[in-house]
C-alpha cells in the first residue's frame, strides 16, 4: 500500500478553516448559482452587513469567493478552482484509505 504523507499548505488549511463555520457555508450555497451583491446577501442570510462582511473577509483570505466592484456595490462569486483544489486534498485520502473502499454501494 502506497505511504501517503499529505502536508497541507497555508492555502488549504485556510480553506477548512473557512468552511468551519455554518454562516459561511450558508453564503457559499447561496453563491452556488450565481453571484450576488452584499445587500443581496443580507437580506437572505439575515445578518448585518458588519457581521457579513467579516465572514466574507474570511472567505475571500481563502480564496474561496471572488469579488467584484460595480458602483457602491460589491458582487461575490464562487471561485470554483479553489473549492476543486480542497475537493482534491480531501480525495488524496480516500484514495489511499485502506479503512473505506474508494467507492460506496448504497441499498436502495
């Protein structure tokens, strides 16, 4: 069996760092489909615009989301090449776990 030794990089662990937090999945899955100004975001998180804008620091300092300035505005969007590379860090594991097979079956 193959010795994997994974070292993650400052980028990476800020990526699960961000992803730890629930308010800022809750922003990603409404990113999911298109991108959105703050106000947007408020309205639908039900949050204030400082408590949002903190998490979206966060999420931008990870690479997570991109934005964009169009007026007083600013837009955010997914910036899916980061989220892929933490999808990737994560299959690194499953492909060398000798505990889980790489595929599931499921009875259904």
């Amino acid at each position: 069996m193959p010795n994997l030794t994974t070292v993650a990089s400052p980028q990476t662990i800020a990526g699960f760092h961000a992803l730890s937090e629930p308010l800022r999945l809750q922003i990603l899955d409404l990113l999911r489909t298109h991108e959105l100004c703050v106000c947007d975001l408020c309205e639908a998180l039900s949050v204030p615009q400082s408590k949002l804008s903190f998490h979206l620091k966060v999420l931008r300092e990870a690479e997570l989301v991109r934005s964009r300035q169009e007026g007083r505005w600013i837009y955010y969007s997914l910036n899916l090449p980061q989220l892929v590379m933490l999808e990737q860090f994560l299959s690194e594991y499953r492909r060398f776990s000798s505990v889980m097979p790489t595929r599931f079956c499921q009875d259904g």
